[in-house]
C-alpha cells in the first residue's frame, strides 16, 4: 500500500509544478506537446519550400525545414460508447506539407 501511495504523491506533486519552477518541469497542461514551433502549410500544389523566421525579441533566425506530405487522422467509428469499447482511425493525407 505504500508505494502505491507514493506514486500517487509523486504525480499529483508533478502535476502541481509550474513551467519555469525551479527544476525546470512542464506545467501538466503541456505533457504530451512537443516544445518548439509548428509549421503547416495549406495544400497548394505550386508550393515546394518554406523559410521560416522566427524572432524572441531582437534576436531572429531564419531557417529552411524539410517540406513533406503531411497526414491527418481519420475517424472510423466506435465499437460502442463504453469505458472497453474501442474506436479506430486511419492516417489519410491532407495534401498539406509539413516539416520533417
């Protein structure tokens, strides 16, 4: 029953860490983002890079990404609505590009 309760302290003792606390940590909103910038670009098909600038203050930098096909997820329907019930997806392109 200890460790139980120890984990159980852990977690809500991370979840309770602020962004910029000291240590560092993620606030529990951001678990699961990937940190940076995210780019997408809308399917048009006389598009075959990007430049991408990006600035903090005075200081910017500018850089070209890799362009490729970028995906969605596609919902395919639930087995049910309950808690052991499963639902499926499938990844279709957007027509889209992303960087890698």
């Amino acid at each position: 029953m200890l460790p139980v309760l120890a984990l159980g302290l852990a977690v809500l003792t991370a979840c309770g860490a602020s962004e910029g606390s000291a240590g560092g940590e993620r606030a529990c909103t951001m678990i699961g983002a990937m940190p940076g910038i995210s780019l997408d670009v809308a399917p048009r098909p006389d598009v075959a890079g990007a430049e991408v600038t990006a600035c903090w203050g005075a200081d910017c930098r500018s850089w070209r990404p890799d362009l490729h096909r970028a995906t969605a997820a596609e919902p395919q329907g639930c087995t049910g609505t309950g808690p052991d019930d499963s639902c499926s997806a499938r990844v279709v392109e957007t027509g889209g590009c992303r960087p890698a």
